[in-house]
C-alpha cells in the first residue's frame, strides 16, 4: 500500500513539474490564456500534494 501511495505522490510531482514549464513556456509566449490553465493545474497539484502531506503527518502523530 505505501508503494501505491508513494506512487501516487511521484506522479502528482510530474504533473506539478508540466504545470510549471508549461506555465513558464508559454508565459514568453504571447499566449497568456494557455498560461493560466498551465499555472492552474500546477496550483492545483501543488495544493493536492500539500493536503496528502498534511494528511499524512496528522495520521502518524496519533
């Protein structure tokens, strides 16, 4: 199950790194819409992987 869960953190990392060059590539790019929905899904897996981490260190400190 931990290899499940540390699985699932990688792949939230890679999807928050796309989100981020993606964000960056297309910010020196005229195309400013396609750099908000880039810098939106990095915000979105940023806060996702935060919530895991937080929800993770509540269930081991009890």
């Amino acid at each position: 199950m931990d290899k499940l869960l540390k699985s699932n953190i990688y792949t939230d990392i890679i999807w928050l790194l796309i989100g981020v060059i993606g964000s960056l590539y297309y910010f020196f790019k005229p195309s400013y819409w396609t750099c908000a929905i880039f810098s939106f899904l990095a915000v979105l897996y940023l806060v996702k992987i935060i919530n895991n981490l937080i929800q993770k260190n509540g269930s081991n400190s009890e």
